[in-house]
C-alpha cells in the first residue's frame, strides 16, 4: 500500500444538483485527459443518490460525445447481492444513468456476478478478484484508478466497509464478500481498502445535513476502524465534494475555494 497520500480538500456546493453538475465535467475532463495521452483509464464507481446523479449529469455534458470509451474500463467498490439487472444494484443504477449511453465495448464494464449466477458470495468476491488482478499496477493486483468514486454513509461508511467490522481491517485480498450488514441487503461484495487507497484520487461524493457528522469526523482525523470515511485517502488527491448542509462541521482550512 502506497505510504503518502495527498492532503483532503472539500469543495463545496450550495446543493445537490450543484453538487452533481460541478464534479460530472471533473470527471470527464480527467476521463479526456487520461485517454488524450494514449492511456487506458480505470474509474471506479459508486451507488446512491450522490452517484447516480453525477452519471446523469455526465450524460447530459457535450463533452460525453467527444471521449474515447473504448480506453476507459469501469468498476464498482462494492455491490450489492442480487440479481442481474436488479434496481438494487449500483451498475444497474450506473448503466441506467450513463453507461448505456455510451459508445462503450460491453468488455470495458467490469460487473460482478448477481445472487442469480449459479455461484455463492464467496466465489463471486474471489472472481472479481481475478478480474481486478487482470489489469495489476504497481501497487497490487488491481487497477490503479484514475477516479475512485465513494459516497458516504451517515454512519461513516464508504463502499461496504461498515464501522467497526472485520471487512476494514483486510489487507491481504483485493476483494472480500459482507454478511450481516448493517445496511440491507444484508450480502455484498466490496473492493478492501488497499484498493481504494491505491487510486490515482478519491472522490468522496456526499450530501444532506445527515452526512455532516461523519465528514466532520472523517476531517478530523478519526480512526478508519470506527469511521471508515477517514481512511479513504488517494495516491494524488483525496477530495471530498459536498454540498452545504454536509459541510456544517468542515473546518475553513480545509475548504478548496479553487479547484
């Protein structure tokens, strides 16, 4: 795992369609970036309301029809147990947003398997798992990406890495199965936080005044155990992007008037 990440920065919005529509031209404009130079971008996405709205708002960006997306590969930090297709899913909730959308070969999208494929949660993780590994990087046996998206919890939690569980103290696999979660569905898959933490840069997407307590927390330098949100840190920038009524507790340093 990587020893220095960059310091974490919030930019702030004055609500949640702000929110959305200032990080979906971000993102392409690193997406066009990464793919200008002749490299291949890996971008890890996220589920909930913050996630699928920064899709749609992509969707509706001009500059959607000008990127390569044959060079561009998208995972999931994490899904959720279900079938294929299911409404529950984030890369259900991502294709419907953006991913059919585009010009995209059916290869570069990197799901994992549903509840309906015939194997159990744990080969499931243990594929997607040999899928990560097919793409290594310097730092392990996964993509390093480009973009990692996360939301964030109330409680804290980013992925399906919940507060105070053995799932955020996994180092030795790329991906682990979640039972018993706190959050229905009650089984998941999630990327670890070697991962996460070896991307390029983490983009925590939040909003509402129930996010204000954890981000503060996260800020503040709380230990990952009991907030994982706090751990979540990339390789060249961690950047948590926020709406007003999340930013309640965020110290003025912090504040990124600029990027």
């Amino acid at each position: 795992m990587p020893e220095g990440w960059a310091e974490k920065r919030v930019v702030i919005s004055p609500d949640p369609a702000e929110l959305a529509a200032s990080v979906a031209p971000r993102f392409l404009s690193r997406v066009a970036k990464r793919v200008d130079e002749g490299k291949l971008a890996h971008i890890s996405l996220t589920g909930g309301s913050m996630g699928s709205a920064v899709l749609a708002a992509a969707a509706r960006n001009p500059r959607v029809e000008q990127i390569d997306w044959s060079r561009v590969h998208f995972w999931w930090s994490d899904e959720r147990w279900v079938p294929l297709g299911h409404g529950d899913r984030n890369d259900a909730q991502a294709r419907e947003a953006l991913l059919d959308r585009l010009d995209i070969p059916a290869e570069n999208i990197h799901s994992t398997l549903g509840s309906d494929s015939g194997t159990d949660l744990d080969a499931a993780a243990a594929a997607y798992a040999a899928e990560l590994a097919r793409f290594p990087s310097r730092e392990g046996a996964w993509p390093s990406f480009d973009v990692c998206f996360l939301g964030v919890g109330p409680d804290g939690h980013i992925a399906s890495l919940f507060p105070d569980r053995a799932e955020i103290q996994v180092t030795d696999r790329s991906v682990v199965a979640v039972r018993d979660s706190p959050k229905p569905p009650p089984e998941r898959i999630t990327m670890t936080r070697p991962v996460i933490n070896s991307s390029k840069r983490v983009w925590l997407v939040l909003a509402g005044t129930d996010k204000a307590a954890a981000l503060g927390l996260a800020l503040a330098g709380a230990s990952y155990d009991s907030v994982p949100a706090a751990g979540a840190k990339g390789r060249k920038r961690t950047t948590f992007f926020v709406d007003r009524a999340a930013a309640a507790q965020v110290p003025p340093e912090l504040i990124d008037r600029e990027y």
